[in-house]
C-alpha cells in the first residue's frame, strides 16, 4: 500500500463475501473436482457417502423432526472439511490467476521483475487486486462460470473495496460507476473512519494511520496518572499490541520506527524531569530498566520465526520442498 501511494496507483483491492461457503459446497462439482485433481475413485467415493449420504434430525425442545436427507454442505467443525473446500475453491483461484488479461499489482524489486500480486486467498476469504473497471468485468464473469459450476454465491452488496494508494479521489473518477452497476457500495480509503479488516488485521493505506492510532492510545492513557512502571506496562500490554501483527508481516521503514520511539519516550516522560532515556526504558527491571518492549527489536523477533524453519533444516530437506523456492 505504501508503494501503491507512492506511485498514485489506481488499484484496488475487492474482498469478496460468498454468503455461506461451506454450506452451498454441492456434492457433484465437488466430486468432479477431486477427480479432476486425481485422487483415487475409492476415495472419492467414501468422501461422497461419508458427507452426502447422511440424514439431519432437528431437536426442538426434544421433539425431533422427521429425517431430512442432507444434499449439500461440508460440516462445520470437520477436520476435512476445510481441505475439501480449498479443493472445492482451486479452480477458481487458477482462473484468475491464469487469466493474462488480469494484470493484478505488481510489487516493486530492485533486482529481478516480480509477479504480479492478483489476489489473497486464506479459506472463503478472498480479496481480489483490481487495475481498471475492465478487470471488474473480467472477474464478474470468472465468479459467474464459478456460481454455475459449483452453486457458490457471491453477495456483492456485502463486498467491500479499498484503495490501495489509500486516494479517495480515484473513486469518482475511476470506481464509482462500475462498482455501483455490480451493486458495490463500500469504499474505503485514507479518508475513513476506520481501517477496512481482512482476516482480523487491519488494511492500513498508510502507515501514518497506524502511528496516528498509537498516538491517541498514548494521549488517552496520560490522563489516568499512571506510574512510570504503569506507563511501560500500558505500553507493552496495550497500545503497542496494536503493531504487533502489523510487525509481524511487514518490514516497516525506520522513518516509521522512529516517529514510534518518539511517542514512547514523550509518554513514559510525561510530567516526568528529568527524563528517562528510551534506551534505559527498554532495559530489563533488573538492570535499573522499565522492562519496555523495544519495537525494533520485536520485529525482528517477530519475523525470525519465517526464517527459522529455513535455518534449522539441511539443504536435503530443503530440497525436498520447492515451494519454498
């Protein structure tokens, strides 16, 4: 999203809502699929029977109803279930992503041309990255041929896009039509109210909503007079909290962790003379410290974990999975 601001990109992300995913999964297309994918007939088969050939009894204040016959739906709670609709939701996925007349987001690279970033897919939850109106059209008729075939359902007047350079501006100029004709209605950019969420995290457009957000933490906790041993627990168990995740995921710039390190050290030493130095507050207690997590340092913490399975195995096991390649 900073590099889309920076550029003055047009795109969009569209994260699309299919109402009731798991329930209209429907046992034929299912069934061609996993065929299609090449698992064995046997296993298709008890697959089929163990999901679809199953009667429901509903209790009502312990009077049951009369066996109804279940047609469709992968059970909530299955520990197949989830693996079945990702099968269920490939096909999908590759046509958009095979699609050359999508083009998608293309992530900056100093050394090598990167892929192009068409869409973000985690279950039922899709966001899909849009350069013009035309690319809207193309993928209304991907999510069309994908309803037909599989009887999912898109709810568009659920769908919410975001602008990826966070400019408000490209709606009236670009989107407003085309989203309005598939009965889009949520916008977000720079200018909302509140960051739009995809699987609990936050879309920030700019970074600067971020550190504007720690700073209002910061500014609402001032007034309960606090200690400073307070104040550095405030800090690690609630405001900061709020980049962690954001850590965890991004690589942010030093021109952000600065500005972050500057609303720390005002808060600690608010009223305070003289002054604790950031690097005393981000010592343990037992060295004379306030025992601070040091944001710095917590994303490199954070973001040791994508590293350590490359660094704990042998080139032979690394080998043996070229997706990490």
């Amino acid at each position: 999203m900073e590099h889309a601001r920076d550029t003055q990109s047009t795109n969009i992300g569209l994260l699309l809502d299919q109402e009731k995913a798991y329930d209209r999964v429907h046992p034929v297309y299912l069934r061609a699929v996993l065929l299609r994918f090449g698992f064995p007939q046997a296993l298709v088969d008890c697959i089929s029977h163990l999901f679809f050939d199953t009667y429901l009894v509903i209790n009502v204040n312990e009077f049951f109803s009369p066996r109804v016959h279940q047609h469709r739906s992968l059970k909530q709670g299955d520990p197949i279930s989830p693996i079945l609709f990702n099968l269920a939701f490939e096909p999908l996925l590759r046509k958009i992503l095979q699609d050359p007349f999508l083009p998608g987001f293309r992530l900056p690279s100093p050394t090598v041309p990167s892929a192009n970033v068409k869409l973000l897919a985690y279950a039922d939850d899709i966001v899909c990255l849009l350069s013009s109106p035309a690319d809207l059209q193309r993928l209304q008729s991907h999510l069309q041929a994908y309803s037909a075939a599989s009887n999912a359902l898109v709810n568009f007047h659920k769908t919410e896009a975001i602008s990826l350079s966070g400019s408000s501006r490209i709606y009236d100029s670009v989107w407003r039509d085309a989203l309005l004709q598939q009965n889009i209605t949520s916008w977000h950019d720079a200018r909302s109210p509140s960051p739009i969420r995809y699987l609990g995290f936050p879309l920030h457009t700019s970074l600067a909503q971020l550190l504007a957000k720690v700073q209002q933490g910061c500014l609402i906790h001032q007034q309960h007079g606090l200690s400073v041993r307070g104040r550095a627990t405030v800090l690690n168990s609630l405001i900061l909290s709020k980049l962690w995740h954001v850590l965890r995921v991004l690589s942010v710039p030093v021109s952000f962790l600065r500005p972050i390190q500057s609303v720390i050290s005002e808060f600690i030493n608010f009223r305070i003379f003289p002054g604790i130095s950031f690097d005393t507050a981000c010592s343990p207690r037992r060295h004379g410290g306030l025992g601070l997590i040091n944001p710095d340092l917590q994303q490199c913490a954070l973001q040791l974990r994508w590293l350590e399975p490359l660094l704990c195995q042998s080139t032979e096991q690394l080998s043996s999975h070229p997706s990490i390649w």
